[in-house]
C-alpha cells in the first residue's frame, strides 16, 4: 500500500499528519521485515540449490562411469553420455539460474533495505529529536513570565529557531518518506521481474535443450521395443542351448562313468560323433580362426627343485606350446618351434595321464584330466609337427621367428577469496585484444564467456559445448560475473582468439571444413568444436625439421632473455649429451668456460649432415667430468636425443612465449613432459626459470603438477624461492604447492628462503603455514582459513602482476654461502 504525505500539511504539523507519520512508520517497519525474510529465503533457496546441483553432479558423475563401463554396447555407450551431456548443461543452466537469483533478489534487496530504509530510519531519527526540542520550546515559551522581559525574549527566539529547524526537517523526512513510497514499487517489482526472467530463460534453455534430445529418446524408444523382444529371444535360445549340453554331458556321465574329459579341451577339434570313444573320428583342426589348434587346462611339472605341479591352461598356436596362469598374462612359451620336439607317454611317474614334450634344450612335463584327454594332447603335438614339415612354403619363416629360450614368452601382438576484476572491467581488458570481440568457434558477437586454459572468448552456446567436454579441456569462466585475478586476466591478454585459431585451424580451409555461423544448430557446432579440441582435426603437425628448428629458435629467445635477467638460476650439470656431429667452425657449437658445450645464439636453424659429411667427420668427445655449477651459471641448450612437442613446450616456458606453448600442447606435449637429459626438469620448472609469473599461470591452468620434482628432489616451489621469485612463489601456495617437501639436501623452501634472507618470501611461506594450521584446527569443513592471510596474499598477488619491480629486491640463493 503506498501511503503519500503531503508537504502543507507536514508544516501545520497536525494531528493528521502525525497519524499519517506513525502509519508510515508502521508500515516501512514492516517492509523491512519482510524484505529481510525474503531475502533469507532466497539464501535457503540458493543453498538448497547448490546442494541439489552438487548431488545432480555425482549422478551425471555415475552415469559417465556406467557408460565407461559399457564401452562394449555402442549403444548404451553412446545413450548414456547424451543424456549425461544433456543433464550437465541442465545443471550449468541451473548454476546460471541460482546466480540471477542471487543477484535480482538478494544482492539487490539487500542493497535497497541497507540504503533506502536506513535513510528513512535516519531521516526518523531526526525528525523525531527536533520534533521534542519544538515541543520543549513550546512549553518553554508558554510558561515564561510577562514581567521578565528577558525570559520572554530568549524563550521567543529558541521557539523561531526550533520552528525553523522543525520546517527544515519535517520537509526532508516528507521527502525521505515519498521517495522511499515511490522507489519501493519499483525495487521491488524491477528484482522480481529480473528473477522471473531468469526461470523463463531457465525453462526455455531446457525446453530447447531436450527438444534436441527428443527426437534420440523417441528412436531409443522405438529401439527398446525390439531389445526386450531380442532379450526374451535371447533368453529362450539359451535355455535350449543349456538344456541341450545337459543332457550331453548325462549321456557322457552314462558312456564314460570313470573319467570325465573337460570339453573346453576339444573346442578347437572337429567330430562326426560327439563325445566317441573312437579317436579315428576325431580331427585336428590347424586351420582354426583365431589360430589355436587347441587348448585346454594341463598340470605342468616345476623345473625348480621342489618339482611343483601347477595347473595353467595351455594352447598350440602357430607351432607353438604356450601356457597362460591368467587370461590377460603373456603367454609363457614351453616350446618355440614344436617342429623341433617330440612327445611321448610317461609311465614312470607317480602321477597318471602324463607325457613329456620333450626339446633339444629342454623338456615338460604335463599331466592331463583323462587318459583320452592325454592321447588327444599327445595327437595335437603330434599332427602339430607333421603339419609344420608339410608346409614348405612357409618353413624358412617360421624358423625365423624362433628366438632365444630364455625369453619365454610369446609375441601374441600386445594390448594396446581474492580482491579480483569483475564485470566490465576484465570484460574490456579482454575484448580489447585482436579476433576476441567475437565468438572464437562460431563468431557470434559480443561475447561474455571465455575459456581460461585455452585463452579464448566464447558466446554462451558455445561455452555451454565447451563445459561439456570437461575441464582437461577447456576450463569456462564468465567475463561479467566472476571474478578474475590479476595473473589469470594477463594469461588472457598474451593469447585470444587470432593466436589460437592460427593453431587449432590451421588446416580447416585445407580440410574443407565449414566453420559454424551464429544460429547454426547445436549439434553442428557442438561437432565442429569436438573436432576442433578434442580431435585437433585442425591442427598442423610440424615435420621434424620445422619442430627443431622451432625448438632451436625458442633457445635463443631464452639465451637472450637469460642474459639480460638479473637472477639467473642455480643450474647444476646436465648429463653428457650426445651431439650430432658438425663440419665447420660456423655450425654453433664452441667449448664454453666450463668444458661444455655450449650453442650459441647465431647457430644456423639446419645443421645436419649428409651421410658423406658424417662419414668424414668423427664425432665430437665431450669431456667424461665437468666441473661443479656456480649458482648464477646461466641455462645452456643442449643438441637432444630427438625433438619433441614436449622439448617444445619445455623451452618455450623458459622463453616465455604462451603462443608457442599453446601450440605445443596442441601438438599433443604432455604438460609434466620431463627433460631427463636435463636432471628431469618440467615446463613448469623452466617456467619458474625463465621468470614469468603468466607463463606459470597458464601451465597450471592447463593441469602442470605444481609439486612435480626434478633430479634434485626440488619443485616449482624450491626454484622460485631459489631464485628469489616472490609473485611466483604466492602463486604456487595459493594452487597447493607442498612447502614442506625437502629436495636431497633436506631442504626445504623455507629452509632456502631464510638461507637467502628473503624476507618476503619467509613471510609467505610462514603465513601459508600458519593458516594451513588454522584451516586444520577449524575442522574439515573450514576453507578460507586467517583475513589477514588472505590480504596479505592479495597485496602480494596484485603486486606481482602490476609492479614486479617491487618484489625484485634480493639476490638468488646461494647454496656455497656459509
């Protein structure tokens, strides 16, 4: 109810108007209780949805596991991670849902209670303490006397002044009041509306979203018909089939009461009558389709002392006798070519239903089930050989594959809280970068998504695809909405769109592929963005000339970056590498002061030779000992083994180039790619190395190990304290470095950070502690643990991202200082 008060009748201060006040007051009392418990409904709600979508999490979660699991039913398979992509954009939408009800009815009501009513309240206040002094006044000027002329003076001009005041202020609380009559109206029904628009987007994100899926489900349907018919067929055929191998095996209880031969022993056997006492009739079948003649159980004789007998299922396959303890083992081979053995019976051991296959290196004792079931073996071995003679044309080949016996195995194939960006802000910083004003999958416009391990700006459509195809491949984040820190937004500015379509679309146009438009549907697009990231169909694989030459230029920018650094790293002696030997003095290797070798930065980009060239040229001796490593001895490029997308990402870390590293991640280099020909340093590692905070950044967005060791048991956290590297270091406590990991010495960072005196960095490290303590002492449940931690790491933060310099003020650690 919206109650007006009028301006002439607050100054006659009647007793109207006073009735008008305290119903107004009565009234935004209770508006204010009430917009109170709406808000902390809209709390209840919030959580209970969050929880809700965590438990929707872990059932999609169970649903992709059931479909991992049934990698054999292409059908279920393929049902199953639909429908899970489908229900995880529904809990997306939901997540976008619950953030526009926590902006439209709590942030925005909350914003007008605390505002709005607490100027009225305040406005009340006043009114109120003037409104007593007038009445003070009043009275006070009533009840002076006429003869004391100075009493009724002084009680006049306090009674003008307070009636001043009192006009004064009863006009604004008039004003405060019918401000706050007309704005109520607005805030409110502006906060429901914006939160019912959400549920209609909700609903018609939905509704679009399974009118996609409906025409699936309705051909799952019609297929489910046919799959209970097939079951219940399915069903009948097999207990026919179980009837009738019933009623063999009582027929050959019947015929054979003393011994009962397996029947999986005669799978690979052909008979016109089944179950005969008549061995004639059985037939060796050496042309069977997977290849085994035969197979069956067998107790094999020990060849060790204690002459063990054990029972493992043996086969002959390609003139071969294997044996196997389990179905997914290696076959163990007993006898390489059978051509070379024979096989007879052997009476003299305890055992019954034995024989010996007996070798030019060796024999092997078995034991079979049934006499019937040893003379079959025997006749296997036996046809086995007689078969391998007759084939001439494939003698000499066979023989070629025997091997050594002590190899005794067979080749079967194998088996396969920060103070961050928000909104507009970071919303400009990126879109102000080349190519990223539109959608980089499909060019809509305007984009407000963006994907922070690939550094792209998406539209909604697409980033919903994205979300999709999990987080190891694209992590989605808004640009309007949450929150970005400094170093995050930096990662953002380095790469865009144009840089990463050079990469993932290189070879679109060559390919033929069309690129999505806006409106196109969205199974079209979700196909093009898969084989886009997923796939990398797009991707142009470098040939292994272009990749060393990469490698070899990504060196240099390192060598002149490392030359120009202040702090150079403690680097201790690679292993002697094998280089490739030159022909002239110009190829770009000299002799460096330490006895290494070392490439300097004008090496030609192709220095391989020709066969000629290597014949007339030895190879380069590299010196069997090199001296110990100063702590300031600066990175050397070593000629490696073989180049590798994984080198690749190694040295463009260390050079500082998130193109080049995005690149080398598209090419398939595993992000924790260890150099073991450089005591087992990552990218992440050279990261560190190379000094730059964003480089960093982007190989822990991409899943870099943050507690990944080298040779030297030392992390990304022990080199950037090394090196004295204090934005680096916060941003390794904040991603859950282990500060309490000691390398071969023992050390551990903060051992190395109070060694070097580092104030800063001791400061951290303490701080983290200290607050790992706190969060452990607080419970399980507890997560942002100390304030002052958190602002301390904010300033540390915001400080290594916008002025570096400040955080450069100490030497390296010297390992050598007393």
């Amino acid at each position: 109810m919206k109650i007006t008060v009028d301006f002439e009748e607050c100054l006659k201060d009647s007793p109207r108007f006073r009735a008008t006040i305290e119903e107004v007051e009565g009234d935004v009392c209770e508006l204010e209780s009430k917009l109170d418990k709406l808000v902390k409904l809209c709390i209840g709600m919030i959580d209970a949805g969050k929880a809700y979508n965590a438990a929707n999490k872990q059932f999609v979660s169970g649903i992709r596991e059931l479909a991992q699991q049934s990698t054999k039913d292409e059908v279920i398979e393929s049902s199953l991670t639909k429908f899970a992509e489908s229900l995880q954009e529904m809990i997306n939408y939901h997540t976008i849902l619950f953030d526009q009800a926590q902006r439209s009815i709590k942030i925005q009501l909350q914003t007008f209670v605390k505002d709005d009513i607490r100027k009225f309240k305040e406005a009340k206040k006043q009114f109120d303490k003037v409104s007593e002094e007038k009445e003070a006044a009043l009275i006070k000027n009533a009840q002076a006397p006429r003869n004391k002329q100075h009493e009724v003076e002084e009680a006049t001009n306090i009674l003008t002044a307070t009636r001043k005041c009192f006009r004064h202020i009863v006009l604004d609380y008039v004003l405060q009041i019918n401000v706050l009559q007309s704005k109520r109206r607005s805030e409110i029904l502006k906060s429901m509306l914006s939160f019912m628009y959400a549920h209609l987007t909700f609903f018609h994100q939905g509704y679009d979203l399974f009118s996609e899926l409906q025409p699936l489900m309705k051909l799952l349907g019609g297929q489910l018909d046919q799959l209970v018919v097939d079951a219940a067929k399915e069903k009948r055929d097999m207990e026919q089939k179980h009837s009738t191998i019933q009623q063999k095996a009582a027929l050959q209880e019947v015929t054979q009461p003393r011994s009962l031969p397996d029947c999986r022993n005669f799978c690979a056997w052909r008979s016109t009558s089944d179950f005969s006492n008549d061995d004639t009739k059985l037939e060796y079948n050496v042309d069977a389709d997977n290849g085994i003649a035969m197979e069956g159980y067998l107790f094999k004789r020990a060849s060790n002392a204690f002459k063990t007998w054990n029972r493992r299922w043996f086969s002959i396959q390609n003139n071969q006798l294997v044996y196997q303890k389990k179905f997914k083992d290696n076959p163990t081979v007993v006898v390489e070519d059978l051509r070379l053995c024979t096989v007879k019976h052997c009476e003299d051991v305890e055992r019954r239903f034995c024989f010996e296959v007996v070798s030019p290196t060796k024999s092997c004792m078995m034991q079979a089930d049934s006499e019937k079931l040893r003379q079959a073996w025997i006749k296997a071995v036996q046809n086995s050989i007689a078969t391998a003679f007759r084939d001439k044309g494939d003698e000499g080949e066979k023989l070629d594959r025997k091997s050594s016996t002590s190899t005794g195995s067979l080749d079967s194939g194998g088996e396969p809280k920060e103070r961050s960006l928000k909104g507009e802000s970071a919303l400009q910083k990126v879109l102000a970068i080349p190519g990223n004003t539109c959608c980089c999958d499909c060019g809509q416009p305007d984009p407000r998504w963006a994907s922070i391990n690939l550094g792209i700006t998406l539209c909604i459509q697409c980033s919903g695809i994205h979300r999709s195809l999990g987080v190891h491949f694209s992590k989605v984040r808004s640009l309007t909405l949450d929150t970005w820190e400094p170093e995050l937004l930096k990662l953002m500015c380095e790469l865009g769109n144009g840089v990463i379509n050079q990469i993932y679309e290189a070879r679109r146009e060559e390919l033929g592929a069309r690129k999505p438009q806006p409106g196109d549907p969205r199974h079209e697009v979700e196909a093009y963005i898969k084989a886009k990231y997923v796939d990398r169909r797009f991707v142009r694989r470098p040939s292994d000339e272009e990749l060393r030459n990469k490698v070899v230029s990504l060196s240099k920018q390192e060598k002149r970056l490392s030359s120009s650094s202040e702090h150079l790293p403690p680097r201790p002696p690679p292993p002697t590498p094998k280089l490739r030997p030159v022909k002239s003095a110009d190829s770009g290797i000299q002799n460096s002061a330490d006895g290494s070798r070392e490439m300097l930065a004008n090496t030609p980009s192709n220095n391989s030779l020709t066969d000629a060239d290597a014949a007339e040229t030895p190879p380069m001796a590299m010196p069997a000992t090199l001296p110990p490593p100063s702590p300031c001895k600066a990175v050397v490029f070593y000629e490696p083994k073989e180049y590798s997308s994984g080198l690749q990402l190694y040295w463009a870390a260390c050079a500082r180039s998130l193109p080049d590293m995005s690149e080398a991640l598209a090419h398939g280099a595993e992000v924790n790619w260890v150099n073991t020909e450089d005591d087992k340093r990552t990218p992440l590692i050279m990261a560190v190395q190379g000094g730059s905070l964003v480089t960093c950044e982007f190989l822990l967005q991409n899943a870099a190990n943050v507690n990944q060791q080298d040779a030297q048991g030392r992390g990304p956290l022990h080199h950037a304290t090394m090196l004295g590297h204090t934005g680096q270091v916060c941003l390794f406590l904040k991603r859950g470095a282990n500060q309490n990991a000691a390398d071969i010495d023992e050390k551990t960072p903060l051992t190395i950070a109070v060694d070097a005196a580092n104030a800063d960095i001791v400061t951290l490290l303490r701080l983290a502690k200290m607050n790992e303590e706190m969060r452990e002492a607080e419970g399980p449940y507890s997560q942002s643990g100390d304030e002052t931690y958190q602002d301390i790491f904010q300033d540390f933060t915001h400080m290594a991202s916008n002025d570096p310099d400040k955080l450069n003020r100490y030497q390296q650690y010297d390992p050598q200082r007393p």
